[in-house]
C-alpha cells in the first residue's frame, strides 16, 4: 500500500504542482503526519520534492524533474546488497562522514585495512536508495570509494563525468 501511496504523491506532484500536506492528506485518506513521513521517504530516495513555506506554500517537485517510472531500486534498497553498502574509506572520511552523518552507522572493520600504509579502511553502512547514497558518497570528495553495490559504484561514476564536464 505504501508503494502505490508514494508513486500516487510524485504522480499529483508533477501533475499539479504545488500542493499542500492538508490537500494530498485528505486525497489520499492519510494523516498529514502520513504525507509528511511519504515525503521524507521520497527525497531520501533521490525524488525532488521541497517544502514551500508561506501564505501559498506546500510541496512541490523541482522544476523541469519529470519523474518516468519510478524503479523499485529507488523506493528501497537494493535486496542484492541486502540493504547494505560496502566502501573504502580514510581516517579524515570517517571523521566527515561522522560530523555531516552520512554513511550512517558506519562500521569499519579495523583488521581489514586495504594498502600499505593502512590509510584505507573498509566499511559497511546501510543503503537507504541509490541517489541519496550518490550524493552522500559525493560529499566526501576522495576520501570514500564506493566497492559495492556496483549499482552505486556506476552512479557515482556517472555523477563525477558529467560535473568533470561541466568545469573542463
């Protein structure tokens, strides 16, 4: 039931627009708390929908984002990574990623070090949706390397090419 509620929200977002919590609430015969939580629940998972504040405000998507069909490996994570991801990671990464709370809860295997001079640890943290892990994984610059989910691995990838086209 979830699922169709959220593909349902990102449907009257790009449809009408601006709509507030009260009017998808009532359309939907959920609370607002309900809509509030879907709406978390889309933008962690990469959709992006903002809150407009004021007299007129209320949710909306950003403009020119034309959602197509949406994948299930966006709404939840990826069963073959069993909702978990795997990176190399640097002591200062740990120590950003820990300020910022991203790749949250981190766990670092401390024995399994991966060059020389033990600058790179390996870690696991929960994967909460590919886009929003992108973006987080993007945040800490070198110092975290994405090695599974390949998904993931390909997006960030993907991501890095088209911002090093951007400023060539």
């Amino acid at each position: 039931m979830r699922a169709g509620r959220l593909i349902s929200l990102v449907s009257i977002l790009a449809r009408e627009g601006r709509t507030t919590a009260a009017d998808l609430a009532e359309r939907l015969e959920v609370s607002e708390r309900t809509i509030l939580r879907d709406l978390e629940v889309l933008s962690s998972a990469g959709v992006p929908v903002y809150g407009v504040r004021g007299a007129r405000g209320g949710f909306r998507l950003l403009e020119g984002y034309a959602p197509g069909p949406i994948e299930q490996a966006r709404l939840r994570p990826s069963s073959r990574a069993n909702g978990r991801m795997s990176v190399r990671i640097t002591e200062e990464g740990r120590r950003t990623a820990a300020i910022l709370g991203y790749l949250q809860p981190l766990r670092v295997r401390p024995d399994e070090t991966t060059d020389a001079g033990g600058e790179w640890s390996t870690a696991t943290c929960r994967l909460r949706g590919l886009t929003a892990m992108a973006v987080e994984v993007l945040a800490l610059g070198p110092e975290v390397e994405v090695v599974a989910p390949s998904e993931l691995r390909d997006l960030v990838a993907d991501r890095v090419r088209r911002a090093a086209r951007l400023y060539a």
